[in-house]
C-alpha cells in the first residue's frame, strides 16, 4: 500500500473491533504497519485478514492490558522487530456499570481505572524510546464527552477518561520541547460501537456516525498535522 503514512509502524490497542478496527484499517491504507493488540484474538485475525485483503500490511499482538507485564512483553517484542514507533493509538477502554457514584462496585472500578488509566500510562512509558526514535511520532488517546461534561451515573467512566486527558496533556507539555512527539485527544462523539449499544440500549445505531467515520477524521487530521495538546471533536 502507498499513503502518506508509508514505512510508518503504528500500533492500535483495542484494534479488534469498533473504532479501533476502523482506525487500523484506515491506517493500513494509507501505508503503515498496524499492530493490532486487544484480548479478542479472533477478532484480531479478522481485522488483520480485511487489512490483507486490500493489500495492506498488519501484525496480532493478543493480549490483555491489564494483565501483569503484558505491556513491557509487546513493547520488548515490538522492538525487537522495528527501529522506531510512529504513531500510537489508545483506544482500549471498558464502560463500567453506569451507576450513582455512592454505588460504584470498588473492585470492578479498581478494572476500569486498571484499563482506562494505569494501563495507558504504562503504554506511554513502554513505547516512549522507540517514539522518541521516530522523526515525528504521534500519540492519540480516545476519549469521550463525559470527561469534560460529567454525567449522571457516568461517573466511574468519566473519571477515567478526564484523568487519561490530564495524563496526556501532561506528557505533551513534557516532551513538547525535547522531541518529535505530538499528542492529540480524539473525542469520537455518540458512534456506533458495541460499547455505545450498551450504555443507550434503546438508541438507533443508523442515526448515528460510524467507527469508519472517527477513523477518517483522525486520518485527515494526520494528514493536515497538528499541535501538540490538539483536540478532535468528531462532529456528524
């Protein structure tokens, strides 16, 4: 495949499904090798099988983030076949049971801060030398509304998703000056993934955008370049 992003390694966490297949496949067309990580392992292959269909080139990396030196294992394995690492989408996340705050189940709000949040940072870290080797590495996190607009019962997961846009801010303002790394914050708005169909049950998935439509957005704004610190609001 030839695209503006040829020769670029990226790597796509939650790539199984929704809008982290849809960004995978976005990217592979425009060139670059994805690696593909997320539990679903068939899941994975699927993508992978689609990305190859059309020419484009994929790796599987199954794993699950939460799990004890899960992350320092695939960054090991990453390097140990690639120089540098391009550009690095945090798209992995679970919902949480909505609930008042006053009733959140601790060990499974201990799961979501886990995944949302400890295991993000773990990423950043794991893959931040093969970043700064790139000429001009990229880091995108995926967030959602209600991290800057809470929301009844979306507490638990809101709080996640504004403490991972503190953390990424946080790391811009850090590296800004001292490499190539930019970091953007990607807000997808109401899409149609399985994780939207779970919170608003009753919701008609046609009425709203689509994984490929997020996906394109970030392609364009790759394209275009941006600021570090930059937030994608994906309207539609």
């Amino acid at each position: 495949m030839t695209g503006f992003l040829e020769t670029q390694l990226a790597v796509v966490t939650g790539a199984s499904r929704g809008i982290g297949a849809a960004t995978a496949h976005a990217l592979a067309r425009e060139g670059a090798h994805v690696v593909l990580t997320g539990r679903d392992a068939a899941g994975l292959e699927a993508v992978e099988d689609r990305i190859h269909e059309f020419g484009g080139s994929a790796t599987i990396a199954p794993m699950d983030l939460t799990e004890p030196d899960s992350i320092a294992k695939l960054a090991l394995a990453v390097s140990g076949r690639w120089h540098a690492l391009d550009l690095l989408v945090l798209n992995a996340a679970m919902l949480g049971t909505l609930t008042p705050v006053a009733q959140i189940d601790g060990k499974e709000f201990n799961r979501l801060l886990t995944l949302n949040l400890l295991s993000q940072q773990a990423l950043i870290a794991a893959f931040d030398p093969m970043m700064r080797r790139s000429p001009g590495a990229r880091l995108i996190g995926i967030t959602s509304g209600v991290a800057q607009r809470p929301r009844a019962y979306w507490g638990a997961y809101g709080a996640s998703k504004a403490a991972l846009e503190a953390l990424l801010l946080s790391h811009a303002e850090e590296v800004g000056n001292v490499s190539a790394i930019k970091v953007a914050i990607v807000n997808p708005g109401p899409t149609a993934t399985e994780m939207r169909a779970r919170a608003f049950p009753g919701e008609d998935p046609a009425t709203l955008k689509t994984p490929d439509d997020v996906a394109l957005a970030m392609v364009e704004m790759l394209r275009e370049d941006f600021e570090t610190g930059y937030r994608l609001e994906v309207d539609g």
